[in-house]
C-alpha cells in the first residue's frame, strides 16, 4: 500500500516465513523468519487502543485528472491507492521488506518458488459489501497485464497460468522469466472488482469514483482541487493484525496548491493539521512563527534509515550529445555543489553518492571480491573507474568551480567539441544548448545556478517549468533533455531497477528509466539482485550495480535530507519510542481528543 509517510518505490522481496512453501503461512519475508510469528496481535510501532476519531487535512502540490492510479495516463489524486484500494498482502515498516496478510489471509510457496498460492479472507469485501473472490483477482491480473503500468504488465507477464483452489484460493504458476521475488511482488496485487471496470472502460484516466476494499472509500472529489476519503464503518480488515491501530482518523482531505510556498502559508492559517516537510531549507526557515512560539504547533526531526534514493539531474540518453559519457561527466562537473549546499540549501542536506546513501547497501572503497566477481565478465564494457574506489559525485571543496569547469571543458574537447567566441560548439557546428525541465519552482534557484555555471563555459541552458500534466506527458514520452527526478529504493531492491535502468524499460514509454539507459552488465546485475537468496549476495549486487549506474554518469546526484520532518497543530500522537525503519508511518497517528 501507498503510505503517507513516504513515496515508497516497488520493491523486492522473496521468501516465504516457512521457507519450504509445505504450509500455508502468515507472512512473506526477504530471508529468514518474520519478525512477527503467527498469532501475533499487531505491530510494534502502532496503537491497538489508539482512539478513533478527527479529521486529518493535508496538502498535494498541482492538480489531479484521475482517479485511476493504475495506468500510466493522467495524474492520479493523492492517497487513492493506499487508502481506497485493498492489496493481496500488506506490508510492515520495522522489517527491511515482510508481507503479512490482508485480503489474503494465508499464502503458499512452493519450494522451487514456480507456484504461489493465495487463500483469501472470506470477509473481505469491497464497499458495496460484496464478496472479494478469485475471479476478481484472474480478473485484476488480466486487466493489469494488457492495459495496466508497465511495471504491472511486466511482472504479471510471468504469470503462465492461473487456476482456483477450492472456493478462496488462487494458484500462480509462473513461466521461467519468474525470479525470486515475482511471487511476493504478486503479494502486493491491488485489487479490482470484476463486476464495476467491466462496466466501466479501465485503461483511461477517469474522476468516476471506482469500487474498492481500502479502509477508506472516496467521499468528495473537487476534480484537480481536493479528495476527501471516509473511513469505511465496520470495515472487513479493522481487526487484521497488521492493521490494528492503523487508519484512526475519520476522514483525510487532501487539498491541492499551486506550490509549496502558497501550501505553506495555508500550514501556518490552520488549514491543515499537519504538514511533511520535505525541503530543509523551508525547515530551517520557514518554521518560526506564533503558533509554534506559543505551542499550538509542534516541530517534530526525527533520524531515518532509509536509503537516500537517487535524486538528481537525469540525461536522456536517447538524444544527442548525452548519449557520449564525456559530455554527462563534463556536465556533472559543472555543477557548484558546495555553493548549492551552504548558499541555497543552508547546510541543511548531504549529498547523494549513489541511490543506497545512507544505507548498508551504499559501495565503500574498492568493490568486495563479491561484486568483483559480479564485475569481472563486464570489464571494458563498463567504464573502467567501475573497478575503482566507489563513486563521489565531482565536488568544487578545495580546488572551486573553476577547476571543476577546466576539467569539463577538457571533457567536451575531448568528446569533438570546439569554443568560438565564448560558445560551446557540437562537433557538428550547432551552438551546445539544451532544456532542462521542472516539475515545479522548488528547483528554480539551483537551476538558475547551475545555468550560471555552465554558461561561463559556453553553453546555454534554457530552464522551463511545465504544468503537471505537461511535465507527466513529456516525461512519458521521453520528450526532454535534462530533468530533475527521483528514483526510490529500499533495503529491499529488485524488479524496480529494471523499471528505472533495464534495457527492457527503456524503450517503453511511461516507463522509469528516464535516462534510457541499456547495458548488458546493468541487466545482469539487475538480474542477479532479483534472485538473491542470501543478504549478503544481494548487498554485493546492490553495490555492484550502484557502482555501474553511477560512474555512467546519467545521472548528476543531488542531496537528501537525513531526517523526517513534521509539524503538526493540535493534540495528534503516536506510539513513543517506536522506530520504524523507514521513517515516520503517519497511517498509526491518531487525534489526542478523540473518543473523549
């Protein structure tokens, strides 16, 4: 499910809890045993007694079109997957990656892991108290093979075929494609009801309010303004024991901003309860005023070990110049990150060196024996620094940025490139000059730097920033050359990489590789990360292919902020000294006053 606390990616995941599939089970988890056993009550970090009660208001930036999240056209309204639609299981945020059961009471591995069984909960439900049955999960399946995202239809076309297990069951076989983590990516399957998208057209965007089974039901819609979802009265999933404590509130608003300044300003009038800051520069900032001098709003910081992800300025490799490496490193030596980072981000972020910062996945030093023998059949075919200390996005500490321009004008000589009268010329003759695009003016004054440094060697960056829904379609179709974008990850990597870097992707719109890259070796490691079956062979992989995407140069890495920041106004709580792996998990929150 979608949580508040974070834009979680797809993720990995692979073993069954029992590990020989002999009996159905409670929960799926990466390796080993789950941390909760059989019969337990709920989790640690929420409140099986919490109150019920309140209205939480939150902001979104932009607009939405649809209330479809499930294909790749028009931009979805926040919460609507997470909170209206049920999935087969659900997972915990104290684990690197578990499954427990949710619409599926109990699931079934088979030892050689080509068939997976479901059992489903004879409770569950959508919102018009019908039954959820097998064939609304072969349907689901079907839909979400031919119309669906591309990371549906990739990972359910590993399913070779689908039969019923008496009358609540459904079995998976899966074609040889399948890898480790196919049958726990099937785990985290939404679920469509048969009966309403046969009567309604499934693969466009749409504002119609579909059936779900989520613990809250879609109240009000305001088309690109605001959503308000309802908690369902007597939901079927209240007393699962992964969800106890969870969904306390009665109703959630989201309601859309222009951007995150006007969002702000609505924060500090009381018109929203409470507020995920996600810029530290707002942060440190923006946070001092009288209702927080006075106490009616609380700052909270809190630590995370969640890896970084990869945030930055990503090259689409598809167009020339960017498709040469000398120009994506020349182009990454231009940017002033420390100026950045203590001028207009206040000291408050550390830099990205890679998509597992702040991680035990993130490279260190030279690659291990075991991602040298991951790296070895790849050597000249990747760039040679691969084999090297692990990479460290060019810094101006120490020698200045205009050392770091010499270097990448030598870059662009290098590469065919000449200088006239102060411009940059392509080997062709062209004047070098390209676009980079934004989603939003959050990244305006970087951009402006960064277009500040690289004209002083001659080339002209034009910055435009495009509506959401504009910025969405150029994106899917691939229309740009410069963007800035992020790329999610958790302790648990696997099919989302081939998402975000696989050849396979990256000549399908819509899909994540952004930069179009293919390469054999990074397919192959990709491939390698997908079967792991012990943790360290999937932390040498992540390094490994870390090692390879980075030194590629596609992506010039930004900055991550180390904590979890949240204001919030009024009496809203949570479980004390709880300390979820990923972060915050806003779903157990609760209203002080309520129920009083």
């Amino acid at each position: 499910m979608v949580l508040l606390a974070l834009a979680a990616a797809p993720a990995a995941v692979a073993q069954t809890a029992t590990g020989d599939g002999a009996a159905p089970t409670h929960a799926m988890v990466m390796y080993g045993q789950p941390r909760y056993p059989e019969g337990f009550t709920h989790l640690d970090y929420a409140n099986p007694d919490a109150p019920r009660g309140g209205t939480l208001e939150l902001a979104a930036i932009g607009s939405f079109d649809s209330l479809n999240p499930f294909v790749v056209f028009g931009r979805t309204a926040e919460g609507v997957r997470g909170y209206h639609f049920a999935s087969l299981m659900a997972r915990t945020w104290d684990e690197p990656f578990s499954l427990y059961g949710y619409v599926a009471e109990r699931v079934e591995l088979a030892a050689d892991r080509r068939t997976v069984t479901f059992y489903l909960n004879p409770a569950a439900r959508f919102h018009d108290g019908s039954p959820i049955t097998v064939d609304d999960v072969i349907f689901t399946v079907e839909t979400l093979r031919e119309d669906g995202l591309p990371g549906f239809r990739r990972n359910y076309a590993r399913i070779d075929r689908m039969e019923p297990v008496g009358e609540h069951g459904i079995r998976f076989h899966l074609t040889s494609e399948a890898d480790r983590e196919t049958p726990m990516i099937l785990g985290l399957m939404p679920i469509l009801s048969q009966a309403w998208f046969t009567e309604h057209p499934f693969g466009d965007p749409t504002l119609e309010v579909p059936l779900g089974s989520g613990p809250y039901r879609i109240a009000e819609v305001e088309p690109g303004r605001r959503i308000t979802f309802q908690r369902v009265e007597d939901w079927w999933g209240d007393d699962l024991p992964v969800f106890r404590g969870h969904f306390n509130f009665d109703r959630i608003v989201y309601d859309y901003f222009l951007d995150e300044g006007v969002a702000m300003e609505a924060f500090r009038t009381g018109a929203q309860s409470l507020r995920r800051e996600w810029d530290g520069v707002r942060w440190a900032s923006l946070y001092s005023f009288p209702a927080v001098d006075d106490g009616r709003v609380t700052l909270l910081e809190e630590p995370h070990r969640r890896p970084s992800g990869l945030r930055g300025l990503a090259m689409n490799t598809r167009r020339p110049p960017f498709d040469d490496i000398r120009v994506r490193e020349a182009l990454a030596y231009a940017l002033d990150s420390e100026w950045i980072g203590s001028n207009l981000l206040l000291g408050q972020y550390q830099r990205i060196t890679g998509m597992f910062t702040n991680s035990p996945l993130a490279p260190e030093g030279s690659p291990s024996d075991a991602e040298l023998a991951l790296l070895a059949p790849w050597r000249g075919l990747v760039p040679d620094r691969v084999f090297g200390p692990a990479y460290e996005p060019p810094s101006t500490a120490g020698g200045g940025l205009r050392a770091n321009l010499r270097h990448a004008r030598d870059l662009l000589v290098e590469a065919g490139f000449t200088v006239a009268d102060g411009r940059m010329l392509r080997p062709d003759g062209r004047p070098f000059a390209f676009e980079l695009l934004l989603a939003s003016n959050r990244d305006e004054p970087m951009a402006l730097a960064y277009a500040d440094s690289l004209r002083r060697i001659g080339i002209e960056l034009t910055i435009r920033q495009a509506d959401n829904v504009a910025y969405v379609n150029r994106l899917t179709a691939f229309d740009f050359d410069m963007t800035i974008d992020r790329w999610n990850v958790t302790l648990s990597p696997g099919a989302e990489q081939d998402l975000y870097w696989g050849s396979h992707s990256a000549g399908i719109e819509g899909s994540r590789n952004l930069t179009g890259l293919a390469l054999p070796a990074v397919d192959a490691l990709i491939d390698t990360l997908e079967n792991a079956e012990e943790p360290e062979e999937l932390a040498a992989a992540a390094s490994a292919l870390d090692r390879v995407i980075m030194w590629e140069f596609v992506v010039i890495p930004l900055f991550y902020l180390d904590e979890d920041y949240i204001a919030y106004w009024g009496d809203l709580r949570r479980v004390e000294g709880a300390d979820p792996l990923y972060g915050t998990v806003l779903e157990t929150w609760w209203e002080g006053s309520a129920g009083e």
